[in-house]
C-alpha cells in the first residue's frame, strides 16, 4: 500500500466551494510530475498527487487558471460508454495545511485508449490487434485537430504536442488527453507557460527560442506533422532520403530548421521523399495546407481549417475493390496499394539475394574457396613487386634525368639569354604549378607507391635543379646580387 493511500484531502473547485475526499488505491506512478489515485465514492474521478511540495504555490495558481478557463470539452458516448476526452483539472487539491498537493480530474480508461504512436505503423497495428483502416487514421487526424482547435479556442496551448502524448480510443478513434498541467495555460491576468517541448516537432522559427515563448504556431506545426504522419503511413514530413551529392547527414529537427520538405509541390534540394510515401495521392487541397505548414514564408493551417479538411478527406474517399481497408482520393488510383506493391517487391528482392548471394562485399563467392584466395593473394604479390620495379626505375630515370637537363641550360645561355629572365621565370613557375597540380591529383597513388619522405625528397630535388638550371643558365652573379645597397 502507497503512504499516501487513505490520506484525506481537500478538493476546492472553480466556484470556490470545497468538498473532502479520500484517497484510495494507486493506479498508476503517473510521469515526472505525480501519481494518479482513485477516489472512494468517486468512480469517474481520480486524484493526481505531485512529487514536490515545493512547487505549492506555482503549481496552485496555474491549476487555478485551469480550472476557472475550463474549455468544457464534452465527453463522447457511444455504444452505451462515454469516453472522457480529456483529463483537465476539475478542482484543486490542497492539505490540511494549506499545501496545493495535486488536482481533481475524470477518470480516463487507459486500457480502453493506446498511443496515437500505434497507429502509424501497419507492424505495431497488427501486433495490437488495431484496425488497419485507412479511415480511421483519417478520423483519428480530425479528433485530434478537433481537440487542438477546442483548446486554442479557450488560449490554452499544448506545446509538447507529439503521438505519444496523445491517446486514441481503440473503437472510436476519439482523443483521450492526458497531463494537461503541462500546457500553456491562459489565466485570467497571465500566462503560465509549458515546460517541455520535443525535437523533431518544433517549428522552425522556434528554434532560437524556448518552450516558455511559444503559442499557437508551435501547436499549428505539431499539429500538421502528426496528421501528415498518420496520412502517410508514419512518414515524417522533414524525413527522406538525402541525395547523394550532400555530405552531411541532418537530424530531423536540423532539416526542420532549414525547411527541408521534400513532399511539396516544388520538392526541395536536400532529400529526395521516402520512396513508400503517398503524399501524391492525396487531394491537391490537402497538398496545399501541408505546403503551407512546411515551407518557409507561408501561414500556417489552424487547427480549424484541418478540422474542414479532414471531414472533406472522409467525405470524399472511395473505397479500394483490391483491399476493403483501403480508401483513395482521386483518378490516381489507390495510393496504398502502390506503395505495398513497392515494399513487396522490393522485400522479394531482398529475399533473393539472401537466398542465393553470389556476391560479398563485392567478391564472388567461387572465389573465395581457400585455393582461390591463396592463387590471388600470390598474383597479387608478384603484380605488386613487378609495379615497385617499375616505380623505382621510373625515378632512377628521373633523378638521371635532371642533371641532363641542367647541362643542356649550360650549353643554351645564348638561347636562354634571348628568351629573357621574364619568361623564363614565368615558364618556372608554370612548370611549378602543373608539378603541383600532377602531385594533388595522384597524391594517394603516389603516397602509396613512393611514400612520404620519398614524394617530398622528389619534389625538394626537382626544385633544386630546377633553381640551379636557373642560375647557371644566365650566370647569375651571386655576390652582386646580394651586395648590400
């Protein structure tokens, strides 16, 4: 038994008349922020006590705020059972000394409820047991665009919006909220701002910022990541695949940062779509209010206008003759079944060459028997001891060759004398950087044929002659050259 089970409280509510409960069993440990209790004689109440005391006062005046500016949303019935929406404070909670300990709420039903996060993927909904109804993922986006809208219409602001902090009814695909202390709260006088918020659904221009600064549009761009997610088989809107002249690998919330949408109507620059989306068989007016969420410069949909836009999805879907839990939008056909053709065949492909490699890490497999390997590894020794030959007969022609060349500048002073120091400087330098350019373009070749020291040695070497061919070529007179003025 917990300590706290037993305890007696005080529950003070909006209009400030109080009634006394008792704590009963715990039914959960609840978050970072407190437990969750039943309440005796309360079946569709329970208590949410904090860890901290500390936080008395802070937490009093923004549950306060909540209770006053309640947004009322009703709970929906259906066959037979009313499913509570949402888990916002009825009453506070205090001591008998005066603490703020926790707040009143509606009992949710979490065995009846699952993560929004469980409906994005066809494998996590089959393992569930959950229904692999297109349309009910429709319904789910407008449920939760609805509870979105029916909270900002109040000022209130979830922040932290993401598919594990929201819950869906299994049967009617309804929102079921929780830990709603944690929003951003309009009071009367003042707003009491949310704690946490979570990558890869911050928008943009909040980067720069903190949870404490952000409002509606944080909630507008989570909201449209969420849908986008549950119309696109958990494909997140700023993932893809990177084209391959990009460098660097961006996190999500990076790519988010720089806009990188790539399921636009203009695509983007940094990442190609994932190539199991459907994106291109939706409306071309959902298109748009996606287009609108994601690309830099534009206004962002409400939760509104996604509430129209949803209703006219499940208005306007057609059912798919191949697979009943299949519905598509327009002469495109079914978008669903593209893309589970798609995985199919490429899982086929997959398989096949499991099956029967011929292959590994480029190596055929007949050529990897021990007698195979050993023939190779003595083809490749003598092949490698034939090229050290030539390499190092090539720079004994090299070396030999320099001292010629100094001599034939000796017997050309007259040659060189009409050509000019001029251009002959210009030719030195000319000769020095196509050396240069030669040395950059074959640098690994080189490296590991000659080596370091040997590469340098060369260079220095061709330098000298090159300086020394210099000088004797147009007898340059050392001392007169360096006499002090």
């Amino acid at each position: 038994m917990s300590e706290t089970e037993n305890m007696q409280y005080n529950a003070i509510f909006a209009d400030r008349h109080f009634e006394r409960i008792k704590l009963g069993a715990l039914l959960n440990k609840g978050g970072a922020a407190g437990k969750i209790y039943e309440i005796e004689g309360k079946k569709d109440k329970v208590a949410k006590i904090f860890h901290e005391r500390q936080k008395s006062n802070s937490n009093r005046f923004k549950l306060e705020a909540m209770v006053v500016n309640n947004p009322n949303i009703s709970s929906v019935r259906a066959g037979g059972v009313d499913y509570v929406q949402i888990a916002w404070p009825e009453a506070v909670i205090e001591d008998d000394e005066g603490y703020c300990v926790g707040y009143l709420m509606p009992f949710i039903d979490t065995s009846a409820a699952v993560s929004l996060d469980h409906l994005m993927q066809s494998a996590v909904r089959a393992k569930l047991k959950l229904s692999d109804k297109y349309e009910y993922r429709i319904m789910a986006a407008y449920n939760v665009a609805l509870m979105v809208a029916s909270l900002h219409k109040y000022g209130h602001y979830i922040i932290d919006l993401k598919p594990s902090n929201v819950s869906i009814y299994k049967k009617t695909m309804t929102v079921a909220m929780f830990d709603c202390d944690g929003f951003s709260i309009q009071g009367e006088q003042a707003r009491f701002p949310a704690e946490f918020v979570s990558e890869e659904y911050i928008y943009p221009e909040g980067m720069s910022g903190t949870c404490e600064d952000m409002g509606e549009e944080q909630d507008k761009f989570a909201l449209a990541v969420i849908i986008f997610k549950l119309l696109n088989n958990g494909i997140h809107p700023y993932s893809g695949v990177v084209k391959k002249n990009k460098d660097s690998t961006l996190s999500i919330q990076e790519r988010i940062e720089h806009y990188h949408y790539a399921y636009g109507l203009w695509g983007d620059s940094y990442q190609n779509p994932h190539p199991y989306s459907i994106h291109e068989f939706l409306l071309l007016s959902t298109m748009k209010l996606f287009d609108r969420a994601f690309v830099k410069g534009q206004n962002r949909p409400t939760a509104i206008e996604w509430q129209i836009e949803l209703d006219n999805l499940l208005k306007s879907m057609k059912r798919c003759k191949k697979n009943p839990n299949h519905v598509y939008f327009t002469n495109k056909g079914c978008g669903l079944c593209v893309a589970e053709e798609k995985l199919k065949a490429n899982l086929k492909t997959i398989k096949e060459k499991k099956v029967e490699p011929k292959k590994i890490r480029g190596f055929e497999l007949r050529k990897l028997s021990k007698e195979s390997l050993q023939a190779d590894k003595k083809q490749h020794f003598l092949h490698e001891q034939k090229a050290l030959r030539i390499t190092y007969g090539i720079i004994g022609f090299y070396i030999l060759l320099l001292p010629g060349l100094l001599r034939l500048m000796y017997v050309s002073k007259d040659v060189l004398e009409e050509i000019g120091i001029s251009l002959q400087l210009i030719a030195i330098i000319l000769f020095f950087n196509f050396l240069h350019f030669v040395v950059k373009k074959y640098k690994r070749l080189l490296l590991r044929r000659l080596g370091a020291m040997l590469l340098s040695g060369l260079i220095t070497y061709t330098y000298c002659c090159v300086i020394i061919g210099f000088v004797i070529g147009n007898d340059v007179d050392w001392v007169r050259l360096f006499k002090p003025f």
